[in-house]
C-alpha cells in the first residue's frame, strides 16, 4: 500500500488515512474498556493505550491489504 489517495484534490499518504481510521476505532474500544471497568486493573493507562493503538493500526493495515488484494 505505497502511493497517496485523492481527497478532494487533497492527496493523503495511505498511512495517514489508516492512522485516522485506527484512531476512531480506538475511541470506541477506549470507551469499551472504560464501560466495564477494565482500566482498574490496568497499571498505566497511558501506555495502555498507546500499545493498543499500535495493535490496532497493525490489524487495520492488514485489513486494509487485504480487501485491496482482493
């Protein structure tokens, strides 16, 4: 996935599209999380946080490659 993408004569690097996209839905699993009380048993939510952002633009990358293969 090397190239830019047109947003409205805007081109974008891939990376930062899927960065935003990650970020969305790190906001819906932080809320979650935080619903059932699981940052209570977490020792530093901040870093918490950050690795699973990471997790997520790792599997969103993926999944991304994937649909376009296909």
């Amino acid at each position: 996935m090397i190239g830019e993408a047109s947003f409205y004569g805007l081109y974008v690097p891939w990376l930062m599209l899927l960065c935003g996209i990650t970020l969305a839905v790190q906001w819906f699993v932080r809320r979650a999380l935080g619903a059932i009380g699981f940052y209570r048993w977490v020792w530093h939510p901040a870093l918490f946080d950050t690795a699973m952002y990471v997790l997520l633009l790792y599997a969103v990358s993926n999944v991304a490659s994937t649909l376009q293969t296909h």
